[in-house]
C-alpha cells in the first residue's frame, strides 16, 4: 500500500497547484491536456490500479474526486473500492458514482471541502440516495449529477 500512499500523495499535492487550471476556473479544453497528471497507477492487495485524484474551486467549496478502476479486469471488490476512497478523501461526507468506461467499471468518489479543507455536505445531497457498506455511509448519485473532470 505504501506505493499507493505516496503516488497518492504527490496527486494530492500537484492538485491543489492545478485548481486554477481545472474546470470550472479554467477551460474545460485545457482538461484533455492537464489529465495525465491527474493520474497513476499502483499495485494494492493484488490488483494493479489506475486511479485519478482532481481538485477544483467552485463559488463557496472545493471539490475533491477520486476515481479508481481495475487496469485489467472489468471491476474491483467493493470492500477494496471503500479503502482506498477513505484513505484518498477521508470518510465524511463521500459521494459515489460508478460508470463504465472501455469496458471497465470506474467508481468516483467525491467530497466537498470548505475554505479550510475541511468536509461538508454537497449542495446536492437532497439529489442523492444514502448508502452503506460495513459500516461506511456515503451518497450514491447518477453519473449526471457530478462533473468528472
């Protein structure tokens, strides 16, 4: 996990230094270009992971997502799933959006922060349906309701 950990972190640290790149601040054009460092992978309990982690500002929150999917199967053990969407983003106040994508499952997590990183509920939980998985809640929503970039 170690390896996980610390390519994560470096995401985590280059983000805030592309929020004011990222849509919606920036183009959202720009997105295709500023992707692949948005992006690593890493081996984590015997599956090799693709994973995203993005920042961006909106009006009066930021908005934190982790996306994460099997690099070569078409999906991921949930309890797996839940492990490392807490340790990317904590465990408050997480939404969740699964999608395919080339025939792969993604799952998206999200967190909306305050002005001093701290989380708070989503300006669309009312649209949202609550979830739980041993123990952890979180949000589910449809892939329409949250802006993957």
């Amino acid at each position: 996990m170690s390896n996980f950990d610390s390519r994560l972190e470096n995401l985590r640290n280059l983000s805030r230094d592309l929020v004011p790149y990222n849509f919606p601040l920036g183009p959202v054009e720009l997105e295709y270009y500023l992707s692949p460092l948005k992006r690593s992978e890493a081996d984590v309990d015997g599956y090799s992971l693709v994973f995203h982690f993005n920042r961006a500002a909106y009006n009066d929150h930021y908005l934190e997502s982790f996306q994460v999917y099997n690099k070569y199967a078409p999906f991921l053990p949930f309890c797996l799933v839940t492990k490392l969407a807490r340790k990317a983003l904590g465990s408050h106040h997480l939404a969740l959006v699964e999608f395919y994508q080339e025939d792969k499952k993604v799952y998206c997590w999200s967190v909306c922060l305050d002005s001093r990183g701290r989380p708070i509920a989503s300006p669309m939980k009312e649209r949202t349906d609550p979830r739980e998985f041993e123990g952890f809640r979180y949000a589910y929503m449809r892939p329409e309701q949250l802006n993957l970039y």
